[in-house]
C-alpha cells in the first residue's frame, strides 16, 4: 500500500508525499517501524500542503 501510494503521489507531483513514503518502506519490511501512530501527524502535514498547493494551482 505504501509503495501504491508513493507511485500514485509521484506520478501527481505530490513532491513530499512521494519522497516520504519510500523512507517508510523500508523501515516497516525490516520491521523498524510497528507503531503507525508516529507516521500520521508527518502524513497529514505533507497531504494537507499539497492539497493546498493542488487548490491553489486549480482554483478549486
């Protein structure tokens, strides 16, 4: 799903999103990263810029 979710965020030019979630990759299949509860804030933070960065640039 992180892999999915890196490709589909370059692809759109989500900059932050797509660099963010190979560095999470790899940490949860060697088994670094188990607690989720510490990837939200940094998610949302960067979803939340390139929404309004997508909104801005579109006018929606």
């Amino acid at each position: 799903m992180v892999h999915f979710v890196a490709g589909s965020a370059g692809k759109l030019g989500f900059t932050l999103l797509s660099m963010f979630y190979p560095v999470i990759e790899p940490a949860i299949d060697h088994g670094k990263l188990t607690d989720w509860a510490q990837c939200a804030a940094p998610i949302e933070t960067a979803f939340r810029e390139v929404y309004e960065a997508f909104a801005a640039d579109f006018s929606v």
